[in-house]
C-alpha cells in the first residue's frame, strides 16, 4: 500500500500547510523511514516538530492516519489547528456521547477524513475496534510513546492494546513518538509496539542555548525576583500545588513584575485568558501548576524557574525545555532548600499507599458515583477530587495516589478538566424543519439564526458558542439554552451544552473490592523505579562535580559528552582558564597525591613539582569548592570518598 514518492511532495505539502520550506534536523529522515513502510520510534525533545512527523506523510499517502494519545488538550489544539489549514480531521474524547462518536467514526470510513485522534482507552471500544476495520490506515502514531513502557515515569495501561490493534493491519507502520525516554524505555517501546525491522530516530536531548542552573537557597523567593529582574523578557515560573501559584504571582505584582497565575482548577476562560495574555506577552510571568505548558509553543520563553521539585528529570527535562525554544539563549533555574530534599526524598512513601488503602478508594470511587456491580466499563462519569475527598474525609494527595495506581493497574482512566464547547446538529430533514417553523413561529428567529450562523448542521455535530448565538438571534444564554433543550426534548435537534469538568473512565468493569488485583509485584516495582528516578533527579541538583548539561544527557543514555560551557557548573569551571584536557590531567595528578594520605598545601606542592603554582591554587580551590577534597582539623587536604 505504500508507494515511491518524490521528495518534491513532501517539502510541497509542507510549505503549502506550513510555510516552511525546510525540515528540522531527522524530520525528513523520521518521515522517509515511515513511507517506506518501517515501523519508526522518533525521539525528539520538547518543542522539536513531533506532530509534523506523521501529519506530512499521512497528507502524502491515500487514506487516514490514527493518532492515538493521552493529551485531550493536545489532541483537541491539533484537530482545531488542522481544520484551520483545511485538512479533514476529528478527535474523539471522553464527554462526546455515543451519537457523536458514531457520526465521527463514519465520516472516517466514508468521508475523505485524514486524521483520527482517540485517547489509548478508546482502542477497548467495541464500537471504536468494529468501525476502525472498515477505515483505510495508512499510519498509526503513537503520540507519548514512553506511557506504553511499565519502566516508564508515566505507564498507562490501555496503550498495551495497540499491538492488538496492529494485528489487523498487518502492512501499517507505527510511528511511536516521545520527547523523553532512557535507552531502556526506548527497547520496551518497541517490543510492546511489536516492532518489525524497526528504525529509530534521536534527536540529542543537548540543548546547546538553554543554560542549567541550580541554586541551593534559604530564600527561594528573593532568588526569583533577583533572576527575573537579571534576566528580561517572558517567563514560566512552576510550583506544585495550587496555592502557591497566586501567593507567588502577587508577591511578583508587588515587586512590579507583570505576572498572573494558571491551575487546573480556574474555569476555562480564565484559563483561556491568562495564556493568551502571556503568549502575547502582555503577561510577563506566568505562575502555574504543571497543569500550563502541555502544547503551548512560546519560542521567546528566556527563562523556567522551578519553584517546588518534579518528581523526576524526565519532567523537569520537558518542563524546563518550555525555555528558548527560538535558540536563543535562555535560562532553566532550579531553586531548593534542605526541606525540598527531604520532601523529595519522602514521596516514594506517599506516592505509593498500601493495598488496602486502594482499594478502600476504589469502592468509596464507585459507590460514590453509583455503580453497580459489574457495570461501569468504557462508561466516563464527571469527576472533581476535592469534592469525593470531602466526601468521605479522605486526604487529597494519598487518594490521588491511589487513583493513579488503578489506573496503572488497567481498572480507571483519569482526565484533567477540558473545555468542550456546545455543539448542535438538527435531526430532522430541512422541510420537516420547516413545517416546524411555520407551526412554531416562536422558535422562527432561533432556527434561522442557526440556519444562518452554521453550516453542515443537518449531517453532523457543529460546535458552537453559546454566547455568541445569543447574542445573533437578540436574547439571553440563559433563555437561548432553555429553547435548545426544549427543541432537544422535542428531538427537532440534539443540542450538547458546554462542559468544562474532570472526568474518570473505567476501563474495567467494577468489581468487589476483595476481587480487586493490584499485584504486590507491580507495586514493588513501581517503587522502585520510582526511586531510582527520584534518587536520578537528587544527583543532578546535589552533585557539585559535573556538568548539568552532561548529567541530563548521560541519563538519557547519551554518550558523546562534552561539558555545555554555560550551566552553573560550567560558569565556576570557565573562571579557572584552564582548558579541560589540562584541568583533568592536573586534577587526577592530585588525587593520586593524596590517595595515600593527607598532606600539608606545600607537602602537596613540592609533591608535584611540575604543576605551576597559580594553576596548583586555581585547581586546588575549585576541588575544594565542589567538595571532592576536604582539609581536616590541622589543615592537611585529603581526598573525600564518594
């Protein structure tokens, strides 16, 4: 099914959809490799044009392309930016009813549909499996291709069902994409994706503009300020909890810093509002939760300032690489006090709750959102955590983990709030709507003005604003909803009000809670990755010897290291003037010195009679500065152990 092309195509589709007339760096490669039929695992950074990957190819070649991802905001942002340069594509999420679903699943067999976005839970839809066989795939991509590893930072079961879904196109390659992914993460993704002859593409995780500086601090707050007003133009300053977003965006107003604050918790218009302030840069800083970030591409991002500790350097590596996404220099600064290591250090205990504990969550779960006994599978039921907390008295972050391992566990799948804005689609034919209007002339304005506003009404669901049709047919939100539910009522149309509110599936039909499996095994495991990453993350903000840039790059299993130049580290190493082949020369000549024993400075200095004073000092200073040496209470230097 797949045919030679020529390279004009590919680079005419580009320039036409994107303005463009070049490929980033392994772009045409990744591209080739998947018109050729090869199953391809791309590795490029945050901000490296993933998405173009598989949408040029998908365009070059008949039939559509499958996307299947975890981020419901990502997928809604690439449907709505796709339909914008005219190409035919649809996303089906949680919150769309069954009739929607279904109206998009036959424009993908029938209609002349290019991409189809669903989430992993979607692939155990027996609806979704029986519609995908009548469908022409020319490509699956695999958007955040590490949650398919169990090794993985963020394992997500459904997506195991993919190697399923390839059995029944044998001939369609997989395009499996990530920004973050160890060496053995990127083996485990290929075997469960059941790869045959497949190619893999990595993009360095080095980010030669973006400087990596940590700072150990008493007061992380005045450091901010100080950075910020040492370094100009936008910024990302990240905190875990939602409190402190708005107590650290009102200290910055206070110090006359343009900042505003962003969490998962305000309602969509505000969210909407205070990104497009910053993205324009009307708002210079902006405060968020983790929850800001996920697809917005701000390429004069000149600095990341972490606040609070990721649980790992996979997600500080995507959060920080936000910055400098134009290549120009720009700066991710990690600030930390003793009390953010010990509450590092402590999470393993509260990120994995006993199995009691889970399953205790997981009946209070169902039976607070009333489901019986063998029911519930594939159903998706709104969901607001403060409010099941409250409930039953439960402590918010333990009952979060808790969520979280049944969803690693293949029982729930849990959604962040997204907005989906009311849609219609009218169910009658254009002259029994008629007839209608002349009966009802009451309705006569409202139906015209929908008639007039919106067009493909009559074979499919529109989205549309609420407000903004109130204000076409002259009336109130209020008075235009009560209409369009009566005229749903009278089933003239089917009118979907708005929404904005996190949701739970269940991927699992319910169970008693005795029947509940979370395999010690599994939990033990995950603990253990766990902490290795943590552990991975500490060295990186602890280790006063190494090169931040070096550090990142060796974790995720990269071996051509060369020191960056321009991390903290880096900048103390420069002040020496010492080229590094010297340096390390010089160095090891020291520690074999003091190997043995502590010795006096000019003990050590008529020791090594070939090392120049100055640089003996220079060197001298900077090892004890990192602490690889120390000097005891009579003033011997002594080599420290690791």
């Amino acid at each position: 099914m797949f045919y030679f092309y020529s390279m004009s195509l590919i680079h005419q589709i580009l320039t036409q959809y994107w303005g463009y007339n070049h490929f980033r760096p392994l772009q045409e490669d990744i591209i080739r490799s998947v018109m050729s039929g090869r199953d391809t695992l791309a590795l490029l950074p945050t901000g490296g044009g993933k998405s173009v990957c598989f949408q040029v190819p998908a365009l070059a070649q008949e039939g559509l392309c499958l996307v299947i991802s975890p981020l419901i905001a990502l997928m809604r942002d690439q449907e709505e930016e796709l339909k914008s340069k005219g190409i035919r594509a649809v996303a089906i999420t949680s919150g769309m009813k069954r009739s929607e679903v279904e109206i998009a699943l036959n424009n993908c067999i029938y209609g002349d549909y290019k991409f189809l976005y669903v989430s992993p839970e979607r692939l155990a839809s027996a609806l979704f499996r029986e519609s995908l066989l009548q469908m022409k795939l020319n490509l699956i991509a695999v958007d955040e291709a590490h949650c398919i590893s169990q090794w993985g930072y963020d394992f997500r079961p459904p997506y195991l069902q993919i190697a399923e879904i390839r059995q029944s196109f044998p001939s369609v390659p997989v395009l499996a994409l990530t920004a973050s992914a160890t060496p053995e993460v990127q083996q485990d993704i290929c075997e469960k994706l059941h790869f045959r002859d497949g190619a893999v593409y990595t993009k360095s995780f080095a980010r030669p503009n973006l400087s990596y500086i940590v700072r150990k601090t008493e007061n992380k707050t005045a450091h901010m300020l100080k950075v910020l007003q040492s370094i100009p133009g936008t910024s990302i300053v990240y905190v875990r909890n939602r409190r402190k977003t708005k107590e650290i965006a009102d200290e910055l107003r206070r110090n006359r810093i343009s900042a505003d604050y962003y969490h998962a918790g305000l309602d969509q218009q505000t969210r909407y509002e205070r990104q497009e302030r910053w993205m324009q840069s009307k708002t210079r800083v902006i405060v968020a939760t983790n929850a800001f970030g996920m697809g917005i591409n701000k390429p004069d991002v000149r600095s990341v300032i972490h606040m609070d500790l990721p649980d790992d350097l996979e997600s500080y590596y995507q959060e920080a690489g936000r910055g400098g996404r134009d290549e120009k220099a720009s700066y991710a600064v990690v600030l930390y006090d003793e009390a953010d290591l010990m509450e590092l250090d402590g999470r393993k205990t509260k990120a994995f709750p006993s199995r009691d504990e889970i399953r205790g969550v997981y009946n209070a779960l169902c039976n607070y959102l009333q489901i019986p006994l063998d029911t519930g599978f594939q159903v998706t039921y709104d969901f607001e955590l403060t409010g099941f907390c409250a409930h039953y008295s439960f402590n918010t972050l333990s009952t979060l983990n808790c969520l979280r391992l049944l969803e690693m566990a293949g029982y729930i799948s849990m959604n962040d709030a997204i907005y989906l804005p009311g849609r219609l689609r009218i169910l009658v034919s254009s002259m029994d709507l008629y007839t209608f209007q002349v009966e009802h002339p009451k309705f006569d304005p409202l139906i015209k003005g929908i008639l007039r506003s919106y067009a493909g009404l009559f074979d499919d669901y529109v989205r549309f604003s609420e407000a903004e049709l109130a204000r076409r047919v002259n009336t109130s939100v209020e008075t235009l909803q009560a209409e369009l539910l009566y005229l749903t009522k009278l089933e003239i149309l089917d009118f979907i009000p708005a929404s904005e509110k996190p949701s739970i599936t269940f991927t699992h039909e319910r169970v008693r809670e005795s029947d509940l499996m979370i395999p010690k095994a599994m939990l033990e495991e995950r603990k253990t990755r766990f902490v290795l990453r943590a552990e991975a993350f500490r060295h990186f903000l602890t280790n006063p010897h190494e090169c931040r840039s070096v550090m990142l790059l060796a974790y995720f299993g990269e071996s051509q290291l060369v020191r960056c130049g321009t991390c903290d580290f880096c900048r103390e190493r420069n002040k020496l003037e010492i080229n590094d082949l010297e340096f390390e020369e010089l160095a090891q000549e020291i520690r074999v010195a003091l190997s043995t024993a502590p010795l006096a400075p000019e003990q050590l200095a008529e020791s090594l009679p070939g090392i120049p004073h100055d640089r003996l000092q220079a060197i001298l200073k900077w090892l004890l500065d990192t602490g690889e040496l120390g000097t005891d209470a009579i003033g011997h230097l002594y080599l420290k152990q690791d």
